[in-house]
C-alpha cells in the first residue's frame, strides 16, 4: 500500500477496495441500492448529461437468465442484487467522452459498495451479449449495456490484489 492511503479515506478506499465474485446469502435493501447508485450518479458527465442509466434485478428467474449469457454465471446467481449498467444514446453527446462517464459512473458505484461494506464486482465479459441483456430485461434500443455489476455481502474478505509499479506505466515525463 502506498503512504499516502494512510491520509485520506477516499485513497484508503481506492487501495482497498477489490473485486469481489463470491458472496455470502444477504438480502441487500432498497434503499442501499438507491444509495449506491446515488454515488454512481454523481460522477462527472460531459455538459453534465449524465448519460448513465441503471437496471435492479434480485429476481433469481431474470438473474438466472442474465447468469446464462457470460462465464460469471455463479458470481451473477450469487450476487443480492445485479445492477446492469447502460448508456442512454438518447442523451449522448459523444460517444467516447459518454462510454468515460459511465466507466466512471461504475467506480463510484464500486467505491461506494466497498464504503458500505459490501463487495461488488465489474463483469465486462459479458459485453459480448449486451443486445441478448436488453431483450432478457425488454428495454428500450436506445440503451447500450456497458457493464453488469454484482453486488452483496462478501463470502470471505481475502482477496488479493497487486500492481505494476506506477514508473513502469510512465510513458513519457519531462
């Protein structure tokens, strides 16, 4: 860990938080979720459009069915709450710019499931069936899925993690 997590919650909260695929059985109430995407929604937007739009499942019947299009199958079932994560292209204003907005949106939503105690982790892989998620949840064309986060209560609180050191990702400094 860096020294410098020993003087700011938010940079404790960045070295600590970690991706969390196996969880325990917990019923995660409405209004946590509402207060987690709270904190999703205030990430920075281009013009401030907040492109970013949300889907909560619990259902088993529908996670099942989401659970079927990636490899995280288990992590998906397991999960208390799935939250599909979409870019409304109805708002957009450019694209690049937008798909940023939303990744940034998702870490917000990460920090704040770590700040509450939960785990959570940010499935992409499923990408790969992104229309097949928006006929499954019959919503609107208009919608592009960016991410699938699971959320709940941690199984364990193990997880590992490591980085490379920050001057090997340096490309140029002057």
């Amino acid at each position: 860990m860096s020294p410098a997590a020993d003087g700011s919650d938010i940079i404790k909260a960045i070295y600590q938080r970690r991706s969390v695929r196996h969880f325990a059985e917990f019923s995660l109430g409405r209004e946590t979720v509402l207060e987690l995407l709270r904190a999703a929604s205030w990430a920075p937007s281009g013009l401030n459009h907040q492109p970013w739009r949300f889907a909560v499942i619990r259902d088993p019947g529908l996670k099942d069915k989401i659970a079927g299009l990636t490899r995280y199958a288990a992590t998906i079932r397991g999960a208390s709450v799935v939250i599909p994560v979409f870019l409304d292209r109805e708002v957009s204003y450019d694209y690049v710019k937008d798909c940023q907005a939303v990744g940034a949106c998702i870490q917000n939503l990460l920090l704040a499931a770590h700040a509450l105690g939960l785990g959570a982790v940010w499935i992409g892989e499923i990408l790969k069936n992104k229309d097949r998620v928006i006929e499954i949840l019959e919503l609107p064309a208009r919608l592009e899925l960016m991410a699938v986060v699971a959320v709940g209560e941690p199984a364990h609180r193990n997880q590992q993690s490591h980085r490379r050191p920050v001057e090997e990702l340096i490309l140029l400094e002057r």
